[in-house]
C-alpha cells in the first residue's frame, strides 16, 4: 500500500475508453494501493458511432466513462474537443499543461506520435510540447508551474511504422484483467456496438451480459497474442493473459530508480 498511496496519475487519452484497454490494469494496480487517479479524454467521443447522434453520443459516452472510471475510484471527464477533427493546437496544448499543472501528476499517460489515429497522434504532439512548456510560467499564466516535470510515458500499440514501442516497464497484468473487462464493458456503445460495425465482425449487442463479457474477453485476448508477441521475451516465463507495456518519454521527467518501484509495480524493467 505504502509505494503507491501518494502517488497521482494523469492519462491523457483522446476518447473515452483509451485509458482502460491500454493502461488497465497499471490503473487498477494502483488504485487498490491508494492511488490518486484521473483519466482525461481530449475529445468528446462524438465521432464513435454509426447511427447514434453526435449530441446524443457526446452524453452517453460521458457517462460510460464516468461509470468505468468509479470501478477504480478514478475521476473521468471528457473534454469538449470534437472527436475526428483534433489537432495538436495550441488551445489543446495550453489545455494540457493547464491540466498537470492543476493536477500536480507524478506520472501522465497518453498515446505515441505515431499511432494510427490522428486524434491519438494529435493527443501525443500536445503532451510531448506540453512537457516543456509547463515548467515555463509566461506560457499559461493562470495556472502557477509545478515544482517537477512529472514522469510521461506511452501507452502500446500495434504499430511498427516507423518506429515499434520499445518498452521499457512490462507488466503481467493478469490479476487485473478481470478489472480491465468490467471497465471496458462500461464502454457498450464501443465494444458492443461501434468497433463490431467498423470491423466487419459480428456484433454482440443482443447477448446477454455475461456472453457479452466472453465475447469481449476473447476479443481483449486476441489482441493481448499481440502484445506477448510483441513485448513479452521468453526469459520473463510464459505469457500471462493480459500484458500492458509502458515507454518512457525522453521529452518529460527523468526516472529514477525509486520511481520506477512507484510508478511500475512489480512491472519488469526491459533494458
């Protein structure tokens, strides 16, 4: 209990449901050793969905997050930033550093600048340039400087081009996994609905809750095959069910050896 309970964490994501299939598990992990947490999404969700209207789907993406958010006693919002249409502006920018200035991180995740979406890549531009800029009290003055550049790591993704992750903190995620579900599950106009219809899959949305919630495991699981492929070496034993990968950012904070314990709980050091 006692590395984690002053500890403050800020995920930057660009839509509702991004901090919990990427950072899930770290997120739980935390909260259940007292762990101040809040997830922002950048945008308003307004763009996730084929039929439902934008209006309409701006609330109820809301408070899907809200409700994944209160699994882990984590404060959600979700800015007003259309989803679909952001850019890495200065408003976004200035947004960001207003954000971690106020919140006082000691850690912050958010996407990489070569993710496939330009709303996460939009979101990862803003952190990196944020990352300087908050400790300069001319930009942003009416949110007064932190006293230390929060730590800034990358969340994973499937992307290689031009550059993969290279992570540096892996963890087993496997006694969280359970957690992660019922945080993605919050997110039905998502997973249930939204990404069946824009993969072509079948989608699930007359199941019952509990078929709904094998039918997202196998989902989640398939794409944790990647992960382990991707991140997980032989020397660290077998792949577990769910496997989360963190990159440091060289832009923000220096880690140190004593945060790496807080920040990355029982996670293992690649390098």
């Amino acid at each position: 209990m006692e590395a984690s309970q002053s500890v403050r964490i800020l995920v930057i994501g660009a839509h509702p449901d991004d901090a919990e299939f990427h950072a899930g598990a770290l997120l739980t992990r935390h909260a259940a050793r007292g762990a101040t947490i809040r997830i922002v999404s950048v945008t308003d969700g307004r763009s996730g969905h084929q039929s439902i209207p934008s209006e309409e789907l701006v609330a109820v993406r809301r408070l899907e997050a809200k409700n994944a958010g209160a699994i882990i006693n984590a404060d959600y919002v979700t800015w007003d930033f259309p989803d679909g249409s952001l850019t890495s502006s200065l408003e976004v920018r200035h947004a960001i550093i207003r954000e971690i200035r106020t919140f006082k991180p000691e850690l912050v995740l958010t996407h990489r600048t070569v993710d496939y979406h330009p709303d996460h890549r939009a979101v990862a531009q803003a952190v990196q340039d944020a990352s300087y800029m908050v400790r300069v009290p001319k930009v942003v003055p009416d949110a007064p400087v932190v006293d230390r550049d929060p730590i800034v790591a990358s969340m994973n993704d499937r992307f290689t081009r031009p550059c993969p992750l290279r992570p540096d903190y892996v963890i087993d995620g496997s006694s969280e996994f359970q957690s992660v579900l019922k945080m993605m599950d919050c997110h039905r106009s998502q997973f249930y609905d939204w990404m069946p219809w824009i993969d072509r899959s079948p989608p699930p949305e007359s199941m019952e809750p509990e078929a709904r919630l094998k039918w997202l495991e196998k989902w989640v699981t398939e794409f944790n095959a990647y992960r382990a492929k991707a991140f997980w070496k032989t020397a660290f034993g077998p792949p577990p069910i769910h496997i989360e990968a963190f990159e440091i950012s060289e832009y923000a904070g220096i880690l140190s050896d004593a945060q790496a314990v807080r920040l990355f709980p029982d996670a293992i050091a690649t390098f």
